[in-house]
C-alpha cells in the first residue's frame, strides 16, 4: 500500500512539474499540500514580508505606529493575492468584492489576535510578551483560516431559478 501511496505521489509532483507556466507549476505543487498548510504557509511569508516591511520603514525614520501600518496593509494584499492563486479555489466574485470581504476577515482576525496578545501580555504573561504574541497569532490564524473559508472565498451561490415549481401551497400562483 504504501509504495502505491509513493508511486501516485511521485506521479502527481511529475505532472505538476511539467505544467507549461511557472504560475501553473506553483499552483499544481500547492495543490499537493492540505489546504490548511498552504494557508500557513502563506501567513508565514506575510508575516516574513510585514517584518521586513516595518524594519525597512522604521530604519529610515517612518514612525513605528505608521511603519506598522503600512507594512501590515502590505502584507495583508500580499497574503489575500497568495491566498487567492494557491489556497483557496476561485469565488465567482470580483475580485474588488472578494478584496473587501478579505480585509473584513483579516481586520477580525487581526483585531482579535491583538485583543489576545493585550490580554495575556497585561495579566499572566508581562514576563514573557513573545508568548503572548504567538497566543494571539495562533487565535487569530484560526480565524482568519474559517473566515476566509466560510466567507472570503466561499463559492458564490447560484440565484435561484425562477423555473422551479413552488414547493408550498402558498406560492402557487391563482390567475
């Protein structure tokens, strides 16, 4: 069983590599990891990319409060374009309206992982604020992960086909 296992594994990674694009290739080897790394995975870069971000600007005067904002507004459109081509499926919306239903889950998620942080780092964790930090990224990744499931890029539903029968008496029509 599990040299099977290995044999289609290996089939699937050779067919991914030889996707005609590079954007094709990336997105068939994303494919081959569980949704729920892939969504890590880019978390990781855009907190790589905020860090880095924030550094930058910080160095060059930008106030902290301002360098922190800027850089995270940058990585939050890094992460919802990564999100977009390698963890989640395509939505039917516009890419405007599923931007803005991103940022609604992203300032949840973020205005909750802050909120965790706030807590833990002014009560049982003061002696060691960088547990606190990763208490509330973990909260806040879980939210984020659900809210951008369920709602950011949840599939749009089909309208409802006006051809369909009445289910109850109190829809039929009388002429």
């Amino acid at each position: 069983m599990y040299d099977e296992l290995r044999k289609r594994g290996t089939s699937r990674l050779n067919e991914a590599l030889r996707m005609p694009t590079l954007h094709a290739r990336a997105r068939s080897l994303a494919a081959l990891l569980p949704r729920p790394l892939r969504f890590l995975a880019v978390g990781g870069l855009g907190l790589a990319a905020n860090i880095v971000l924030f550094s930058i600007a910080w160095m060059f005067g930008v106030p902290s409060l301002t360098a922190g904002l800027l850089a995270l507004v940058a990585a939050t459109v890094l992460t919802w374009r990564l999100n977009r081509a390698f963890t989640f499926d395509r939505t039917g919306r516009s890419q405007r309206e599923e931007a803005m239903r991103y940022a609604l889950v992203t300032t949840v998620a973020q205005g909750t992982s802050y909120a965790v942080f706030a807590v833990l780092v002014l009560t049982v964790l003061a002696r060691l604020p960088q547990a606190a930090i990763v208490a509330g990224a973990a909260v806040g990744a879980l939210i984020s992960y659900n809210g951008h499931r369920l709602f950011a890029f949840a599939p749009r539903k089909p309208a409802a086909s006006p051809a369909q029968p009445a289910s109850r008496p109190s829809e039929l029509v009388r002429a």
